[in-house]
C-alpha cells in the first residue's frame, strides 16, 4: 500500500511558492498591502519581474485566503508571461 502523501505529491503553499521564486530569481516581492471593509480583507500582491509588474488583489473573508488567492493568482501571471522558469519546483524535492 502505498501512501497517499509523498514528498513528490505534496504542493507547497502559493504563498511560499511565490516567495521562493522572488527569493531565486531575484524579482521584487513588495510588501502585501491588506485592507479592512467590514467583515472582509482584501490584499494587494506586487512583485516587480525584469522591469515589468505583476499585480493582484483578492478579497476574501479573512487574510490568510486572501493572500493565497492573490499569491495564486500573480504566480499564475508570472507562470503565463514565462518568468517563472519551468525548472522552478512547484512541489517540495
């Protein structure tokens, strides 16, 4: 039997994953903006790539899945324009 989670099957989290991919092709990682309005958080992701920009607000009802969305969504941008370099892990070695 063999089990279900694996260090090959196991997605990091896209909030990690961003960062990690600043952190190795040394793009710009702005500091997350977060707003209150009423009982929803939005948050606002910037990361500057070779001149150009990429950037995503999402709003969700609480911080933590707001900055997830929003880090989904600018990895998926950063993934789509070619930044991000197809040998960058998108799961744990």
């Amino acid at each position: 039997m063999e089990p279900l989670i694996t260090p090959a099957t196991v997605r990091l989290h896209p909030a990690r994953e961003l960062s990690e991919l600043c952190q190795k092709q040394h793009f710009d990682y702005k500091k997350s903006v977060v707003s209150y309005n009423g009982r929803n958080a939005s948050i606002t992701i910037v990361v500057g790539a070779n001149g150009v920009t990429f950037k995503h607000t999402a709003t969700a009802a609480d911080k933590k899945t707001a900055k997830k969305l929003a880090s989904k969504e600018v990895l998926k941008s950063l993934k789509e324009s070619n930044f991000a370099s197809s040998s960058t892990p998108s799961k744990l070695d």
